[in-house]
C-alpha cells in the first residue's frame, strides 16, 4: 500500500483513487485563485488533493464530486483527517448527476479532467473514467460548468497544450472566455505540455499570460515552480 503524502498542512492518501496524486494536480490546486471565494466546486476530486490545497488558502466551503468510488472514499478519508474538513463535502456523483441535483452558483470551479479524446483507451475501466472522455467530455464540462457559475466567478482548468485549442474553442462556445493562460515547461529547453487556464463569462480587456517552469537544466526545481509551491510541499 502506498503511504499518504504527507505535505505542511495536510495529508493525502490515494491507495484506492483511480488517478493518483501528481504535479498537474498540485499545480492547478496551487494556481487557482480562491481570493474572495464563498463557494468552490471540485470536478473529479480524485483523492481530494484540489480541494484540500484551496481549503489551505481559503475560507470557502468546497464542494468535491467523482464518479468513482474508490476516489470518492479517498477522499472522504482525506477531508475529514484534515484542517479544513468542517467545510470540505465529497459526493459520489457524477458531473451530470450533479448538474440534475444542485441548487446553488459557485464562486470558483476547478477541474483536473479527463484529457484523452483521441488516444486508444486502456483495458482498465479505473484508467478510462480517469484519463479519458467517456465518462466526461469536454462539451459536457463545458456546458454545465456554464451552467453553475456565478456572473463575476472564474474556471480554472489544467490541460495538455494539444487539447488547449479545442477546449478554447468549445468553452467560448458555451460563453466561458479565457482571462489567464499559463504555459507549463517540463524542463528548461523544452517546449510547454500543459496548460492552465482561467475563464470567466465575460470577455477580458487583456488577456494575461505566464509560465512555470518545473525543473531546471540540472533536473532539480525551477524557482517558479518553488515559488508556485512552497507553501505546500515539506522541503520547499
């Protein structure tokens, strides 16, 4: 069994979650800006890693939703052995499920979403809800992301670069405008193979560009990604 990964203010076990804690999580739940949020929703929480990073810089009520139950018992077990869990709620429901049953506008939506729309799906049923589009495409998020979030609220999305063009276009269609795109570089040298984005229902008068950096050329952590995470990792 794998041990919980422990960080400064929390912990996180992920022994049963179909997708296991790793930087496009910490880098979303590090990036999103929960400032002056009174209400946040998680899609596809996985462990809950997303949710318990913004409940650190936060005072928000969280919400957290995954249609797999493993993920969603992860998570329960991680909320409540955290800070933060008077105001952390999971469900095990999916993005659809949810859209049917909620009765409330959100502040701040994040997603750390499935991301293979065109590669061939792997024969494990876990690997498929988790890394590709058959339990949620990106339309669907899109729509109902559209849906539920208050007029001045934001969308924060981590991506890989090939998906970014398509979501943008399918997002705009919906509404959802970008007002901050970050370029996400491996390794000094290397061209960017995610992104983070931020939309809103409106257009923005200057769209607002950034990047970060994981690993310099020597293969240890880039300053901006330190910077990005130090309040979470233990030897940052």
């Amino acid at each position: 069994m794998r041990e919980s990964f422990r960080f400064k203010q929390f912990s996180v076990t992920d022994s049963k979650c179909a997708l296991k804690v790793g930087t496009d999580a910490v880098l979303l739940g590090a990036w999103a800006d929960p400032h002056n949020s009174n209400r946040i929703l998680d899609i596809g929480t996985g462990s809950g890693i997303i949710a318990l990073m913004l409940a650190q810089r936060s005072l928000a009520e969280i919400e957290a939703i995954d249609i797999d139950r493993p993920s969603f018992e992860d998570a329960t077990i991680n909320f409540k052995n955290s800070p933060w869990k008077d105001r952390l709620f999971p469900y095990n429901l999916s993005f659809a499920e949810f859209l049917k049953v909620v009765e409330k506008n959100y502040d701040l939506i994040v997603s750390n979403p499935p991301f293979h729309n065109r590669s061939l799906p792997s024969s494990s049923l876990k690997g498929n809800i988790s890394k590709h589009t058959t339990s949620l495409t990106h339309e669907e998020l899109a729509t109902g992301v559209r849906k539920i979030l208050k007029p001045t609220g934001k969308f924060c999305i981590i991506l890989p670069f090939s998906e970014y063009q398509n979501f943008k276009k399918l997002a705009a269609f919906q509404g959802l405008y970008v007002w901050h795109e970050c370029f996400i570089i491996p390794k000094i040298g290397k061209s960017a193979n995610r992104i983070l984005i931020e939309f809103g229902l409106q257009h923005s008068p200057e769209l607002k560009t950034s990047e970060i950096t994981i690993r310099n050329s020597a293969g240890n952590y880039h300053k901006s990604y330190i910077e990005l995470t130090k309040d979470f990792y233990l030897n940052f």
